[in-house]
C-alpha cells in the first residue's frame, strides 16, 4: 500500500509505517511539522489555537491566520488560509490532538526500508526544511525534493504521481537488463541490483532509489523479485525472438538458453503452425504462471507475516 500524508498526514503515515511495516510500501511524506526536540513550541502554538477556537470561534482563528499571512513561498496564494475541512465543535479537539502528537523516534526511523518522497518548501516555521531533512538523512530509501517557489511547489503533484505509481514490472526488468548489456559486460545479479538502485526517473527529475521496494515485507518482497525477474527473463526473450535478433548475438544466446531452461516444463504445449505465435504461447504462459504464482504467495506470505 503507497501513502501519502501532509503536514500531520506525514507523521500519521509514519506511524503506520512503522506499526505495521509490511503493508507500506512507497511513501509520499508532504511538508512534515517540527518534531523532537522543536515540537515544543508549535505545541503551545497548536494548543493556543484551540482555546481560541473554544473562546471565539472557529472565524476568529481564521482572522488571525490571515493576518499573519501565509509563508513567504506561498506568497500570492488565493484563498489563505484553506478552510478547515472539520466541523467547528470538533476543531479544538483535532488541533489538542495535533499539539501532542509528533514523528516516530529517529532510531526507529532510521531502520524504516521504504522508498520515501520528501516534499519540503522554505520559509514555513509551521512546517519546517529541517524536519524534512532531518528524516531524508534519517530514512535509508527517502529522497528529498525542497521548493523554493510556487511554481516549483506546483510541479509535487507530477513528482508524487511519478513515484507511487513507478512499480517494477516484467517491462521495466527487461529496460534495466538491456541498459546494463553494452560494452559486453556480463549480467549479474550485482549488476541487476545496482542498476535498480540507480534507476533514473527521467519525468520526476529524481532518482528514485528502488534498493527498500523489494526488503520492507522480507520473504513476500523476495519471492516477488524472484517471480518477475524469472517473467522477465521469459519476456525478453519473446521480445527478442519477435523483433527477430540475431540468434548467434551473445545476449540473445544467453536470454534464449535461459528462457529455454524456465520453460522447459511447458515446451510444445502448444504448435501452431507460426514461430511468433508458438513462441508467444511457449514462453508467454510459463512467464504468466510465474507471475500468479509469485504474487499469490506473497500475498499469503504478507497475511502470515
């Protein structure tokens, strides 16, 4: 499950992170609060906000954002402050709420395995750039994207769709294997697992660190890994065999022989009188019973874990 959180959202996030690390998988943390040792004031400040709140009202809290204004990087920003999307009676107890809460001990966050986006902007004592980096050094998979302008903070909605929805698949497995082949170096595992670690998202303008995807639910992860990396291999060869590669190429060679081993409990399951369509369904149907089984016992790995 992917997760995104602002402000308190990112310290709720974290907590289910943490309580229950095998359901998380990428995090999107949004603007985090002051935490630790600088909780203390926006404690008070959170706290003070509500007994107005109980004393004038919900608009007096309001009057009194709006003459503070917002921070100087939003800036220009209509319609400061957002309205509360709580109804009145319950503001004063979700603001006490937000005063007595606070991140995750740093030394459990720092064994945290999750790819993380940290989005942070400058010039906001409410939200401060360094609870972000203190958490983009704390978390060994984050990645911190700090904004210095609007027009930057605009582009974080591209950036946090670009990183939830970036999933290793049989297709990105074959781009990364192919990346790594020039120069006639051999493909090891090493290899395969440094190119993920390095894997450029070239839309996001990041790179997104894949080296926590895989290790946050332990033995689920790794039989996932195993199961697309054998639905790879098979898909690389289809792709190969359709697109007609030169069979004496030393990768095609090594992918066929590999591919040919994998298979080997379905070949001649079917023998249509096409090659495309015989290698299609000789090779497809292993790589797709690869898949389902990977993915059903992770899942049950997953519910016993």
């Amino acid at each position: 499950m992917a997760a995104l959180g602002s402000s308190m959202g990112a310290a709720t996030v974290l907590r289910a992170a943490v309580k229950a690390p095998q359901r998380s998988d990428r995090l999107v943390l949004v603007i985090p609060g002051p935490a630790w040792q600088a909780r203390a004031e926006r404690r008070s400040g959170l706290e003070a906000a509500a007994d107005l709140v109980e004393r004038e009202g919900g608009a007096a809290l309001v009057a009194e954002m709006r003459q503070v204004g917002p921070p100087s990087v939003l800036a220009g920003v209509e319609d400061f402050p957002p309205e509360f999307d709580v109804p009145e009676p319950l503001l004063p107890t979700v603001l006490r709420a937000a005063a007595a809460s606070d991140l995750p001990d740093p030394a459990v966050l720092r064994a945290l395995p999750h790819p993380a986006l940290i989005l942070a902007w400058e010039g906001d004592p409410s939200h401060p750039a360094e609870t972000a980096e203190a958490l983009a050094d704390l978390m060994p998979a984050a990645r911190l994207h700090g904004s210095r302008d609007l027009a930057d903070i605009r582009s974080w909605g591209s950036l946090a769709a670009a990183f939830l929805s970036w999933a290793t698949s049989t297709f990105s497995l074959i781009v990364v294997w192919v990346a790594m082949w020039p120069g006639g170096r051999q493909v090891t595992p090493a290899r395969v697992e440094l190119a993920f670690n390095r894997f450029v998202v070239a839309d996001a303008g990041y790179t997104a660190d894949m080296s926590g995807r895989y290790r946050g639910a332990g033995a689920a992860r790794a039989v996932m890994l195993v199961a697309d990396v054998l639905a790879g291999v098979l898909g690389l060869w289809i792709a190969l065999s359709l697109l007609g590669a030169n069979p004496s190429n030393d990768l095609a060679h090594a992918v066929h022989e590999v591919a040919d081993w994998l298979s080997t409990w379905a070949r001649d399951l079917f023998t249509p009188s096409q090659d495309w369509l015989r290698t299609l369904l000789n090779y497809g149907i292993p790589a797709l019973a690869y898949l389902l089984i990977g993915h059903i016992a992770a899942g049950w790995l997953r519910r016993v874990d």
